[in-house]
C-alpha cells in the first residue's frame, strides 16, 4: 500500500487465503530509500499502525461486492 512516500507490505507466511493471520509487515519511505533498504516499521509504529487500519478497512470493502474468479487469485 502507498500513502504518499511511504510503502507499507504485509505480508501473511503460511496463512489461509484472505485471512490475516502471520502477519508481518513492513515500512518504507521511498523518497529517501527508494531501494526499500532500510525497514521502518518499529521506528514509525503509529504510520505503521494507521495505514495496516486501512488497508484491512479497504480489504473489507472489496470483499463486499467480490465477484468469484475461475482459480482463486
């Protein structure tokens, strides 16, 4: 997810598909990493925190109008 310069991944190893469970997650700012070198999350935990809330919210929200796709993802 991107909110401005900044580049948040989640990830989820070994978790059911569309569940969040094994959640790991990841910040960057690209403006001044643009190779995503130097990982930020435990230097910016409110960021962090506010934009994986949004993600989850706008994750939410598709699944409300999903339409089903041959093959899963």
């Amino acid at each position: 997810m991107r909110e401005g310069s900044w580049k948040l991944v989640v990830q989820h190893p070994n978790a059911k598909p569309g569940s969040f469970e094994n959640e790991r997650v990841e910040l960057y700012r690209l403006d001044r990493d643009p190779g995503e070198q130097t990982e930020l999350a435990a230097q910016e935990p409110e960021r962090t925190a506010h934009m994986l809330q949004q993600l989850k919210q706008w994750y939410t929200s598709t699944q409300k109008t999903k339409t089903a796709q041959p093959g899963g993802w």
